[in-house]
C-alpha cells in the first residue's frame, strides 16, 4: 500500500545526483526526519529507504508526544559532491513550504544542516553558535538510557543497569556517549565498529558480528539499521535488544521472530526518539531545559506502557507501539492542522 502523502526524487541541479524527499504523515504538523547522506548500490534502493525512514518517523514523533508527522531526505551519492548534493536537497525541501523540515541523520551533521539553511528556513540542528540546538546525540544516548532502564525492567524485574550486561553494536557519535553512560553505570560492555580506532577503554572490543551474538543481557544496535533478520535471530544469545539505529528489523515480521525466539525487542521508534525530543523541544516547542530532560526521561514510561500493552494483548511490543502511533496519528487527522514551523 502506498501511504505517503509526497514523494519527490529528483536529480540536483548541482550536483547530479538523485535526491528523495518522503513526506508520510503531516496529520500531527509539520513532517519532520533527518537527511541521510550515503552511498548506495541503486538510486532505487535510497527509495526505499526513504519510504521506509520516514513512515518511522511518523511513528516516532506521534510515539514522542511531538506536534509532528514523519518525514525524511535520502541523498544517495559519492561525498566528494556533498555541498552541491546538500544545497540541492535544501532546494527541493525549500519547494515544500514547511510541510516537512530536516535535521542530521546518518552521514550528516550540524554544519551541513547550516548548509541546508542557506536556502531553506525548514531545518533543525544548526550549530548551536547560530541559534540552532546543534548536535543531539548526547540527547539521543540519554532517551537510549532511559529506554534500557525500561528494558531492564520488564525482562529481568528492576532498572538498575549496573548488573547488567550490554553488547554495543556501532560507536559512532551515539554509540561514545552510551559506551560512557553504560561504564560510569557499572555495567559490563562489550563493543564493536567497523571502524577499529573506536575502541572504548573498559569495554571488550569484538567484532561485529561477534557483538551482534555476544552472551550479553541486552544487545543495542547504534549504527545501521536492517541488522535483525529471520537468519539472524537463531543466532542471538542476548535476553533483550534496545537500540537508536533506526529500522533494525529487515521486516516487520521478524518482530514475531524475536518474541518467539524469547528476546524482548524494544521498537526502535520509542528508543531512538531522544534526539528529535530535543530538536523539536528546543526549537519548536521552547521547552526549557529541565523540561525537555522530563521528556526524554518519559521514554522509560512511554515504553513501560507499550510493554504492558503487548502483555496485556498478547502481541509483540512491536505491534503495541503501532497500534498507539496509529491511534495518536489517527486523532490527529481528525483535528485542524497544527501551526506549522
Ligand atoms: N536522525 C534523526 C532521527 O532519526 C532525525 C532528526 C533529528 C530530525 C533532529 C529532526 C531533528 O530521529
């Protein structure tokens, strides 16, 4: 079923290079989604991507109690033409008026989104030297906290992480500040990253796929998503997965994989939810900043509910989320638009 409102892929004026912008819900506000700069085999494949990203995203901002629908850009293209690629991107979400605004994603930062604003007002995360609320990941990693106490919760019957074991799977920007959160806890760490200077000191440094079947209590995946598939599930020996990488089930379906398997799967949409909390509650929302803390705490809560939800039905924590998103998303069609950005 096609159910996004816009799609648009066009080839940049500057730089050549095929650039998607899926809008899939505006029924909240504004549709709001990173700008993800990477290369792929097929500009198809950035397509899909796309579709795929942005209806999460959806599902995410209504999850996060945001006045927002999802959204997101692909630009698919070697980095030696970034500039003209972003500037081009900027373009095309310029076109759409403010029905959607950018923010970082995978292979993008605060200064490319100040690139982006040079012809575009619709974008989150500038430099925080320029009025912008800058990089989230640190906000990003605090909601990931808040979500492993839920997790921990649920599965072993208390919050407390200094017992427990995690398998960290991508120590990118997200990735560091929970390696520091997770050791300043107690907990035991064991790490991975394609990129071998990542090391984190006091955590076991493994290989990648060695971290994703690692003994752990809790496996989080921080890098990309796509990672949790029918052939991989067998292969798990963690008790819970909780991650920010976005899409890590290959397939909606592999979330009964998982429930089956006996893994508690935490939506990734709930867990990741931390960076555009901050995003939007510091630009949009002005939130001070004590509020915007409660916020990110309230992931522990909103993912305590969805995991009493699931139990309560008899369905995975995968489809609890959905069904609230769907609700939220639902309630809000039915009201007159929210003002926009
Ligand atoms: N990469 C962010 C996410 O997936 C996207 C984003 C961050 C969008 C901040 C807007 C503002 O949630």
């Amino acid at each position: 079923m096609f159910d996004h409102e816009r799609v648009i892929i066009e080839r940049g004026r500057r730089s050549g290079l095929p650039i998607v912008v899926a809008v899939h819900s505006t029924s909240l506000g504004q549709a709001i989604g990173g700008c993800r700069f990477a290369e792929y085999p097929d500009w198809r494949d950035a397509l899909t991507d796309a579709l795929r990203l942005s209806a999460a995203m959806s599902d995410k901002s209504a999850l996060a109690g945001l006045p927002n629908g999802g959204g997101k850009t692909v630009v698919a293209g070697p980095p030696e033409a970034r500039t003209e690629a972003l500037l081009d991107a900027g373009d095309l979400i310029a076109s759409l008026g403010g029905t959607y605004a950018t923010g970082p994603d995978v292979g993008t930062g605060p200064d490319d989104m100040r690139l982006i604003s040079t012809r575009t007002p619709h974008v989150f995360c500038r430099p925080r030297s320029e009025g912008g609320s800058g990089d989230s990941s640190v906000h990003t990693a605090i909601g990931v906290i808040a979500a492993l106490r839920a997790v921990c919760a649920e599965r072993f019957g208390t919050p407390d992480l200094s017992a427990r074991s995690f398998a960290l799977l991508g120590v990118g920007h997200v990735g560091a500040h929970l390696a520091e959160a997770l050791l300043d806890a107690g907990a035991t760490l064991t790490v991975s990253d394609v990129d071998p200077s990542r090391r984190v000191e006091g955590a076991k440094w493994v290989t990648p796929d060695e971290c994703l079947t690692a003994d752990a209590d809790v496996l989080i995946p921080a890098a990309l998503g796509g990672l949790l598939t029918p052939a991989v599930v067998p292969r798990l020996r963690c008790a819970a997965i909780a991650g920010p990488a976005n899409n890590q089930l290959d397939d909606p379906g592999t979330a009964l994989d998982l429930h089956r398997a006996g893994i508690l799967w935490a939506p990734d949409v709930v867990v990741s939810a931390g960076g555009i909390i901050h995003a939007v509650g510091q630009e949009l929302l002005h939130l001070s900043p004590a509020g915007i803390d409660a916020r990110l705490a309230g992931i522990e809560e909103r993912l305590t509910e969805i995991f009493h939800d699931a139990r309560a039905a008899a369905i995975t924590p995968a489809e609890a989320a959905r069904r609230r998103a769907l609700a939220l998303i639902a309630a809000g069609a039915d009201r007159p638009a929210s003002p926009r950005r």
